[in-house]
C-alpha cells in the first residue's frame, strides 16, 4: 500500500498535485492544506491513500496522518464517498473541521458543495462517535496567552451544561476573531466572550 510519496512538484492545480517520484508522474487528489504544503520545481512529501472504486483508483494526498485518518473516518458515513471527503478537507483543515462535527455546525458543513443539512446532521450524529478524547485535546491548544483563565471559564461552561465540543468551538470563534489576542483577560471575561458567542450560535 502507498503511505506517501516524496518527489518534486511538477504542477499543482485546483484539486490536484502532480509528483515526480524518480520519474514516474503521480497525480494525487489532494486536500487544501496538502496543495499548501507543494510548491512547482520543488520536492515535497505528501501521505496518500490509494482508493479502489467500482470506477477505478484513486490516488489521494494528504498534509498529514492525521488528516489521512480523518479522510478515512469521513468514509466510513453512509452516502460519503471519496470524492466528498475531499470537499469537506478541502474547505477547512482538520482542526476546523473536527470543531465543525464537535459543535454540530450544521450550517457552516451546509455550505459545502454536495452536503445538503440532512447529511451534515448524519455526518455530525455519526462522526461524534468516532472522534476521540484525543481529537478533542488537538483542538485544545493554548488558545491565548491567560492559559489557566481559559482553563477555569471552559470548566465553568461545562459546569453550566455546555459540551466540550460547544465549548471548545466558541473558543475557536472567538481566537478566529482575534477577541483572545486583545491582551490579557480574566476568567470572569472570558466567561462572559463565551457566554454571548454560545448564546450567538
């Protein structure tokens, strides 16, 4: 099985990357942050995944194992192919998209081409089942300097009957919106960011 591949760069287009490994051309269906990674003339390594279909093979690239593994999770929900978990790689990274199904953002998955809501709900009901703990603590990086402050407003919004994943996505809006960077903030100010994004979504 191909695991990766490492070669120069030969061209990169909009959902593709074309690779020459010791001159064979490999064309590979990448995700967002995988064409990010190549640039043309240059070498690069991307993680893959050889998908057979009653249409043929299919060579995917990805950034990262750990974006491979999400791929491969994605497939495993009824009605989505190869094709579609692409889309879904391709319109965030794997941090956003795993705060998408933590949260149950139906509307921000709605948006992509090809998931209509009722299969954004089914994707969020059944990869909430897959996502581990693990998964969980990626998204859980140091969200802003007053580490312990986030600490202590996440726990007290849990305290109130919000979901780690509720949780852990409203911090991620509000550091998107640079509300986190805006120097230093008690817990008690950060209680109430949250409090007023929760209640907005």
């Amino acid at each position: 099985m191909l695991r990766f591949l490492s070669g120069k760069v030969v061209s990169i287009t909009e959902n593709s990357v074309v690779l020459d490994v010791q001159g064979f051309g490999f064309e590979l269906l990448c995700t967002g942050s995988a064409s990010r990674t190549c640039v043309e003339g240059e070498d690069a390594t991307l993680v893959t995944y050889l998908h057979s279909t009653d249409a043929g093979l299919s060579l995917y690239g990805f950034s990262s194992e750990r974006e491979r593994e999400l791929f491969l999770k994605l497939t495993t929900v009824k009605g989505i192919g190869g094709k579609t978990a692409m889309s879904i790689l391709k319109a965030g990274n794997a941090d956003r998209v795993v705060t998408w199904f933590l949260s149950s953002d139906v509307e921000s998955l709605s948006k992509i081409p090809g998931i209509g809501k009722k299969t954004a709900e089914r994707l969020c009901f059944e990869m909430r089942r897959h996502l581990s703990d693990e998964e969980f603590a990626g998204l859980s990086d140091p969200l802003h300097p007053a580490g312990k402050a986030a600490d202590l407003a996440m726990e007290a919004l849990r305290s109130l009957g919000f979901s780690q994943g509720e949780v852990g996505a409203a911090f991620r809006r509000l550091k998107d919106q640079g509300a986190l960077s805006e120097g230093e903030h008690s817990n008690e100010e950060l209680l109430r960011l949250a409090l007023k994004e929760l209640k907005r979504n």
